[in-house]
C-alpha cells in the first residue's frame, strides 16, 4: 500500500478571487503505517501585502528574499 503526503499552505488570506496568494507551504510524506519519511517546507513570496500576519506569524520582511510560487511549484509536484 503506497503512502500519502500531508500538505499545509499558508495564505495572505482565503479568496483566490481577491488576489490570495501563498506565502508558506510544506509537505510531510508518510509511508503506509503513517511514519514520516521526508518533510519540505519554503516561504514564498506572493508578491503582495502578507496579510493575516496575526494568523500565520509571517511577516513582509521574511518573504523579500523567499522564491516566488512558480520557483517552488515543480518542486512541490515532485514531492507529491
């Protein structure tokens, strides 16, 4: 039986519509009995205000040097 992958974005907020862009996302693998076997996580830079910094913690100034979502998005697919 294969193993799945856990994946966790955090977002400036939660309408694509509106411009919502991601500014965190990690994936954790697990194997079939549910142990991690690899973990990968990367700021991203949206390219936009940051948002709900009180929600996710990030601030502008973390993501001035962090890849922008296409410089990660192969990356992400090959993990997953």
């Amino acid at each position: 039986m294969p193993g799945f992958a856990v994946i966790d974005f955090e977002t400036t907020g939660l309408v694509p519509e509106r411009a919502d862009r991601v500014v965190e996302v990690g994936v954790v693998l697990l194997d079939s009995a549910g142990r991690r076997e690899e973990a990968w996580t990367t700021l991203v830079n949206p390219m936009r205000d940051v948002g709900a910094t009180h929600i996710h913690g990030i601030t502008g100034a973390e993501l001035l040097d962090a890849p922008r979502f296409e410089d990660v998005s192969d990356q992400l697919l090959e993990l997953v």
